[in-house]
C-alpha cells in the first residue's frame, strides 16, 4: 500500500470533481428532439411517409427538431401522419433515425382492422321447455360468417346446467334480421 500524502488526495479529489461536473455539462448537449439545447439552431426534418413505394401527398411532411437530434419520436413521426392515411394506417413503435440529408423515411402499413360480426341471441331449453335464468348468457357476438356458436363461451360451468349429450346444439339460423341459436341443455 503507498503513501498518499494528505495534498495528493485534495489534488486527485479536485480532479474528480471537476470530471463530475463537466459530465454534467455535456449532459446538456442533448439529442433528444423534443428538448431544445440552448444555443444549438433548430433544424428542418423532412418526413417521407410511405405506402409500398409511393409517399403519401408525393411531398415530405416539414417538422422542426433540435439541432442535435439525430431520430425522431415515434410520438412526433404518428402526429405527424398526414390526415388522409391517418384512419387506415400506422407506422412501426419505434423512434426513427434522421439521415445525413435529413430526411427521415416512414413506411406505413394498413391497419389491422377488426372483423365484422353480428349477435346471436342464444336461446335455452330443457328437452322442449325453455330455461332461464339470470346465471345464464343470452346473446354473444360471433364473427359474421360463423354458422355455429362457440359453446365454452357460454360459462354453464358456472351455472347449474350442461350441455345435454345428442342434441345439435348452438347452431346459428335466422328470424327475420335476427340471428339465434337453440342451446339444449340438462341439470348437472
């Protein structure tokens, strides 16, 4: 072990100091876009939001970023989706990296949309008798062309009742505009 005398110490103490508060410094000189750094200029980012190949307008959407950045937020980049592709498109969750020329490219992809259904009211019977109950389901929503209920989403489990063995059950027919299916069901 050496000898540190007590002014080496105040010496390399300082140093450290001084290391501490410059990384503290630098830390200011931020390439967050969102943060402006003072005394940095601002820059002009040009957004090419793309579906397949063709950009959307056939023209970059302008935004201003700080100066130092050098990616756009996946916050800025979905703001920023030009209103006309806005309700029938998205961009990946992810920040975006800003090119040398300052361009930054945004391919879009259509949105998942959910598939159409329609209800069915589910009606319950004990051999030919109708059963009711507040325990029990009576109407689902099933995707549109489903000709058949998916009978575990009915929770009987929870109920006093299961499904009676031999009986064609939950099979989707028609009343008019409306849509049920006959459940056959036995007390546990």
């Amino acid at each position: 072990m050496s000898n540190i005398s007590r002014r080496q110490f105040l010496k390399g103490a300082g140093v450290a100091t001084l290391a501490v508060a410059a990384a503290g410094v630098l830390a200011g000189c931020s390439n967050v876009p969102d943060k402006p750094t003072p005394g940095v200029p601002d820059k002009t980012v040009h957004i090419y939001y793309m579906i397949g190949v063709q950009p959307v307008n056939g023209e970059p959407v302008e935004i201003t970023v700080n100066g130092l950045a050098t990616y756009v937020t996946y916050e800025t980049i979905k703001a920023n989706i030009p209103a006309n592709a806005a309700a029938d498109y998205d961009c990946a969750k992810k920040n975006y990296d800003i090119e040398k020329d300052g361009t930054v490219t945004v391919k879009l992809q259509k949105k998942a949309s959910a598939k159409p259904t329609k209800t069915v009211e589910i009606r319950y019977y004990e051999g030919t008798n109708p059963v009711g109950g507040t325990e029990l389901i009576y109407s689902l929503d099933v995707d549109e062309e489903a000709t058949v209920v998916n009978l575990s989403k009915l929770g009987l489990e929870k109920t006093g009742y299961k499904l009676a063995e031999n009986e064609a059950n939950g099979i989707i027919k028609t009343e008019g505009e409306k849509f049920y299916a006959e459940v056959y069901v036995q007390e546990k």
